[in-house]
C-alpha cells in the first residue's frame, strides 16, 4: 500500500534512522577489524570470542552514535509534526475565549495530514466567524425594523390613552397599518429561516399558476396605479407543479418591489413553461440595478442604495430567493434591453409533491 502525507514521512525517517544505523555498524566494523587485523592480530587470536576492550569501545561508540542519530530524526520530525498541532490547539483555546479571528499555522506542507488540518480548521474559524458576524447583521437589522412601526404604535396608542389623539377610525386604521407591516415582517423571517435551516414545507400540486396570477395582479392593482405602474400580463395557461400559496406571496413580494423602486411605467408579468421548467418573471422599465450590486440583491437587508426611502424591510427578494430554493429552483436578476430589471423565478415542472 502507498503511504502519503504525515504516515510517509514517518515512515520514510524511520526507514532512514535505521538504514543509517545498520550502514554505521557495517562500516565500522569493517573499520575497526581492517585496524585490528592490520596492527593487532595476535591480540585478536588471543581474545577468541569475548570482545576486546577495542571492541567494547566500538560497540559502545557505535550504539551512542545511533542513538544520537534517532533522537536527532526523531526530534526533527517531532517538531514538524507539532508546528501545526500546536497552532491548531492554540488556536482551539484562542477561539473559545472569543478570538475569533485566531487562525492555525499549516507549517511544513510536506505533511499533509497535519497541513490539512489546519486548513480545515481555518475553513472552520471563518465560517464560524462569518456566521457570527452574519448573526449580529441580522440581529441589528431586525431591531432597525421593528424599531420604526413599535415607536409609531406606542406613540399612537399612548396618545390614545392620554387624550391627545381622538379615538376615530383614522386612528386605528393607522394602528391596524402598522400591525399588518409587523405581520409581515415576522412571516418574512419566519420564511427565510425557516428555508435556511430546511424546513420550509411546500404543498407541491397541479396549479392554474396563470390564474392565481390574475388573481394577486387584481389585488395588487390599486397599488401598481397609485405608483402610476400598469401591469402587463404574458401568461402560459398551462398547468405547473408548484405550492400556488408560496408563488402567490413570491409574486406578491415581487410586485411590492417593484411598486416601491420601480420608476412610472410598464409592469410585465410572465409565465412559461420551457424545456421542462416552469418560469415566473415580473419586468420594469427601470432605473435598473448596479451591475456589482445584482448577486447581492436577493440576500437580506440588503439595498443597493440605503439612503434611499423605499420604505421596504428588505426582505421582500429574500423571501422570493427562499421559496425558489425550497422548489429546487433559483432565482435571478437581470438587466432588460429598456434598462430596466427582470426578476425570474425557475423551477423544475416535475417537481414532486412534499412527504
């Protein structure tokens, strides 16, 4: 069998150490009896079997000449053995302590199992501190959101209690707003984790997709013509494999997003079956998104212009991005030739349906 990495290097020092050994012997011993047949034989005839004080001093030689040796080899080999384990341990202690940034030094590459596990622990100390990092993103995020609409219902109904605000029916359609964009924003991250983790349970069936599609468009078309948006509708009429319910409220997000950047003007809404994958888009005539900023525009929280006052959560194409995943498909964005933004959500038509 072919030894490789840490387990050929031992084994090759070890081979070494005692090839080293045995050449030392054989060559001192044809040294020392060339000597001593040379200038003392009748010293050696007289001495038969038992060693001679010479031989004594020889065997003794040579025995601490390849002890030297090994504990010289071994040594070396130790010490490059544990370059890599201690930075590992060190840097184990470093991370539990809260140094997340601590990294682990691969030494001699050479021995490749120990260099491997110090790059996978470094792999694993930076996703860990990704995660970390991504965690106190989200957490700031979420207080940043929740902040604004729990500030204005406290305000409202603290007002409504004092006296200040008179209890009409503005009021508490005022309150009732705000509560529904709480709701919102709690389903939102409840779909985003709940994909993130592999739990997001799809009720995968035949759909008239093109039907629910009209149906979202009809809800939503008050909203599209305050903004002075008008829908256009491209719809295949034939049935597809898909939770109708997750589509709706990807179409929906979709739409609010559009609503909210998208400039006056067309708002095209596709659906199609191609080559076996099922295809839901929603087009705008603009302004378009940066080209750096397109592979970031599914994830959450993010904006590609955060002064702007779109009003959004941010977590409207994140949702959009999950419930494309949990179909086993993806989501993208790309630039229309009217510079405006094509946002596609594809799925497999086969899909099966959810145990």
């Amino acid at each position: 069998m072919k030894l490789k990495g840490l387990s050929r290097q031992i084994a090759l020092s070890m081979a070494a150490m005692a090839f080293g050994v045995t050449l030392l012997v054989v060559l001192t011993a044809y040294a020392f009896y060339y000597l001593t047949f040379t200038y003392w034989p009748a010293h050696y005839e007289q001495s038969g079997w038992i060693p001679t004080a010479p031989e004594w001093v020889w065997l003794i030689s040579t025995t601490l000449v390849g002890l030297a040796l090994s504990v010289a080899v071994g040594v070396n080999l130790a010490r490059r053995i544990l370059v890599p384990l201690n930075s590992v341990a060190d840097s184990i202690r470093r991370v539990s302590q809260g140094d997340l940034g601590a990294r682990a030094i691969a030494g001699d590459r050479s021995l490749h199992e120990a260099a491997l596990l110090a790059d996978d622990f470094n792999a694993l100390a930076d996703q860990l501190q990704r995660v970390t990092e991504e965690q106190a993103f989200w957490n700031a995020a979420i207080a940043h959101e929740l902040r604004t609409p729990v500030t204005v219902l406290r305000g409202r109904l603290q007002g409504l209690a004092e006296g200040v605000f008179a209890p009409e029916e503005s009021q508490f359609r005022s309150l009732l707003t705000q509560v529904e964009g709480l709701t919102r924003l709690i389903e939102d991250l409840r779909v985003i984790s709940l994909a993130e983790s592999g739990h997001l349970d799809l009720e995968v069936q035949e759909s008239d997709l093109a039907a629910d599609v009209e149906a979202v468009v009809a809800f939503f078309g008050d909203s599209l013509q305050a903004a002075g948006q008008h829908p256009i509708l491209d719809l295949d009429s034939r049935r597809m494999r898909c939770d109708p319910v997750r589509m709706r409220q990807a179409l929906l997000a979709l739409l609010e997003n559009a609503r909210r950047h998208a400039v006056p003007g067309a708002i095209r809404i596709q659906t199609r079956v191609a080559d076996g994958v099922c295809h839901l888009s929603v087009a705008d005539d603009g302004p378009g998104i940066p080209a750096d900023f397109a592979r970031h525009v599914f994830e959450a929280f993010r904006r590609a212009d955060d002064a702007r006052p779109s009003g959004g959560s941010g977590l409207g194409l994140a949702v959009v991005a999950a419930i494309a995943h949990a179909h086993g498909g993806q989501a993208l964005c790309n630039p229309t030739a009217s510079g405006g933004t094509r946002f596609e959500v594809r799925w497999p038509d086969d899909l099966a349906p959810a145990r």
